[in-house]
C-alpha cells in the first residue's frame, strides 16, 4: 500500500511540475516551439476524445473527422460571417455536434461493429460532400472555404488548448473510476451481458458518443481558428480520423495518458522524418508503424507497465 501511494504521490508530482511547465512556455518559447506544442495539444484532445469513446465501449469510430468539421464550420462561420469572438464561437460549435450528435448516436450506435465503422465513414463523407455543393454555397461557402482572422495571438490559443487538454485528460481519469465508466466497460466485453444485468446499453453508448463529440469538436473549433481557414476537403480529411487513432494506438489504447504520450512522440517523429528525409517520409513512417503494431500491440504505457517500468496505469 505504501508503495502504491508513493508512486500515487509521485505521479502527481511529476503531472504538477509539467503543467507547471507547460504554463509558463509562452513567456520564453520561439513561436516554432509554440506552434508545435499546439498541435500536439490539439491531438491529445482528439486522441483521448476517440479513446474516451471508442476505447470504453469497443465501437471503433472512424467518424472523428465528422466532429471536428461540424464544429469546425459552425465556429468558423460565427467567426467569419457574424463576427462572433471565438471564445464565444468555440463552445457553439461545440455544442452544436454534441446535440447534433444524439440523433446520430441514436440511429448508429445500434448498429454493431464493422457497420458502424462504415456508417461514420460514410456520414463523413458525406456531409464533406455536402457542404462543397453549390446549394450549400450561401451558407457554407461550398469549395472556396472559409478563410478568417479571428484576432486571437498565439500564447492566448496556446493557454487555450492547453486548458482543454488538460480537461480532457481528467474527465477520462474521472470515467475510469465512476460507475458509468464501469457500464460501458460492461458493454465493451459483452454487450448483451450487459443488457440481461440492465444497463440501458444505448443510452450509455450515445453519453459517451456525445462527450467524445464535445470535447473533439471543441479541439477542432481551436484548430481551425489556429489555421485561419477551413473547407470541406480540409475540414473533413480521413486525416484528421486516423492520425488520432494511430497516436491512441502508439500510447495505449485504455489508458488515461497513452494518447497524450502517443500524441507527443507521433508528432516529434512526423516533424524530424518530414525535416530530413521528405521524399521517404511516408514509406519510413509507415515501417514505424508496422513495427510498433507488431512488437507494441498494447502501446507503449502498456509494455512499459507489463515490464514494470511503470506503476499500474489506470485502464479505460
């Protein structure tokens, strides 16, 4: 007991002196830096809103990208065509693809495995389709995007999405040890189970659905006022699904750090392979994955803990 307390305590610690850290950036870091440490921000959020979901209740969601462009455009467009102050747009967009997304749940999540991969894909594409026609024009601006300057200064977005992550990062803390966290698991091993001991399973599913579409949406506001632009091509890439998938896959899918962790060091390597060797970046990044796949197939938090390098990690 002690022992489990003692590296309770430190973990604190080291979480305390790294926020610590991370606050205090703005006041001594290059604008490089900075920019860097944003996107790595930004796909904590979309990495651990993906495993908040998909790592709980074992519906892989390839959809992300859905969240992240409806939010995206809803707080783009404020900013753009209403001139809203974009702390003001971030949550609309955000709550927006959060009420947008009960209906959705409702319908998809009682469709089960590969059908609802394919079911978000398709939705996806979909809506990227639809907003780059020509009906949608007046509204959407169709293929020409959204370009905008919201005002905001790089260390203001930075202390931003830093907030946000570090949110994200205790609400799935939070999760793991609360009831509700326990029922999705539940549902998770054996759904069916789950309903004969009566957990309501697509009421579960669609609350962790939701939350999973807040918190990515809300990232993907930030992200696009970040880029100053936005358009269906961009707003909706299969990128922005599978990038986080992959980075919650080299941390740990099911536990609380892994995407942060997978976040940071998948971004450090896409930077230093795009720098040095550009025309075989994507064949050596490639190779990466399948080794880390092959020889990591629980993450690298998880083969540090089966080795006892780490303390137990909290599973999700």
């Amino acid at each position: 007991m002690k022992n489990s307390s003692g590296d309770r305590n430190l973990i604190g610690l080291g979480i305390s002196l790294l926020m610590a850290f991370l606050v205090s950036v703005p006041f001594f870091a290059s604008d490089y830096w900075m920019t860097l440490l944003v996107l790595i921000l930004i796909y904590t959020v979309y990495a651990s809103g993906w495993n908040l979901f998909s790592g709980l209740t074992g519906y892989t969601n390839f959809g992300l990208a859905w969240f992240i462009g409806v939010s995206g455009y809803v707080s783009s467009l404020l900013i753009a065509d209403h001139k809203f102050f974009w702390l003001l747009a971030w949550p609309i967009g955000a709550l927006f693809v959060g009420i947008v997304s009960i209906g959705v749940g409702y319908i998809l999540l009682r469709i089960k495995g590969v059908y609802f991969a394919i079911s978000m894909v398709a939705l996806t594409e979909g809506t990227r389709e639809l907003f780059g026609t020509e009906y949608l024009e007046p509204i959407t601006h169709g293929g020409k995007g959204v370009p905008f300057v919201a005002g905001i200064s790089l260390s203001a977005l930075y202390w931003s999405i830093l907030l946000l992550a570090f949110m994200t990062v205790i609400v799935c803390y939070k999760i793991t040890s609360s009831k509700f966290g326990l029922r999705l698991m539940a549902i998770r091993e054996d759904e069916q189970a789950a309903e004969t001991l009566g957990i309501h399973t697509t009421r579960e599913k669609i609350i962790a659905f939701v939350l999973s579409a807040f918190l990515t949406g809300l990232a993907g506001a930030i992200h696009f006022t970040y880029q100053n632009y936005i358009d269906p091509s961009f707003g909706f890439t299969i990128h922005l699904t599978l990038t986080p998938i992959v980075m919650a896959l080299f941390g740990g899918v099911g536990t609380v750090f892994g995407p942060a962790i997978g976040a940071t060091l998948f971004t450090f390597i896409h930077e230093i392979l795009w720098a040095e060797l550009t025309i075989l970046y994507m064949a050596i990044f490639g190779g990466i994955l399948i080794l880390l796949i092959l020889f990591f197939p629980q993450g690298l938090l998880g083969w540090m803990k089966e080795r006892g390098v780490l303390p137990r990690i909290r599973k999700i």
